[in-house]
C-alpha cells in the first residue's frame, strides 16, 4: 500500500478495527435506546458470552463511546449509556445498516453469480475482468 493511501486509511481502520466488531456493533445498537444494564445487554444480544460482553464493554468505555455509571445501591446497579460521539456513531452505523438492507437482494444475486462463474472455471477463480 502507498504511504498516501496507508496515511488516508489508517486512522479509519483504526476506529473500525475498535467499533466494528460484532459484539462493539450489538453493544452499541442495544444501549442505544438509553441507559441499559449489564444484565439487559447480556439478555439482548444473543451468543455473547459474560466475558466477551465484559471485555467489550471496557473497550467502547476506554474508547469514549460508553459511559458507565454505578449506582450507590445495594447490590451495586451499573448502567452503560453511549456518548455524544457514540450517537453520532450510532446514526452513521443506521445508514449502513439501511443500506445493507436495501442492497441484501442484489449482493445475495451477485454472490451467486460469482460462484457460479467461479465453479466453472478450471481454477475455480473467475476469470479477471479487464478495467474500463
């Protein structure tokens, strides 16, 4: 990779290598509608595991997108909110999420295409397309 284009990505697969992971994603889309438990969170997000959630949890805290609050209560009641910067996330991570669902068909086809191609021939890789 060029060093422009290495200096251009860098700081976007930064973010991404934080923030788009599966659990980071289902975190955020979950506490999202406002102020969630530890427990919610677990409840809601589905094959995470205590850990996992945990782990996740520190890491969108320590990256500025969650904040969480402990409750002076008996047990301790701890809740997680997303920051304003993690709203603004949240409202980008909706438009991709509106996009995929409008593209899921056309994608779903292409694939298809492809590996139909690509069974066809010898190598199984399809044959590279000249640029235009």
């Amino acid at each position: 990779m060029s060093e422009e284009v290495t200096a251009e990505a860098c700081p976007l697969v930064e973010v991404l290598d934080h923030v788009a992971g599966k659990w980071s994603i289902s975190i955020l889309v979950a506490a999202a509608r406002g102020p969630v438990r530890f427990t919610e969170l677990e409840r809601s997000i589905e094959g995470i595991s205590r850990r996992m959630l945990t782990l996740n949890l520190r890491k969108l805290e320590r990256d500025g997108l969650l904040t969480r609050t402990v409750h002076p209560t008996v047990p301790p009641k701890v809740e997680y909110d997303l920051t304003a910067m993690a709203r603004e996330l949240y409202s980008s991570l909706t438009g991709l999420m509106e996009w995929a669902e409008r593209h899921r068909g056309a994608i779903t086809r292409a694939r298809a295409a492809y590996d139909a191609t690509a069974s066809a021939e010898p190598s199984g890789q399809p044959s590279p397309q000249p640029v235009h």
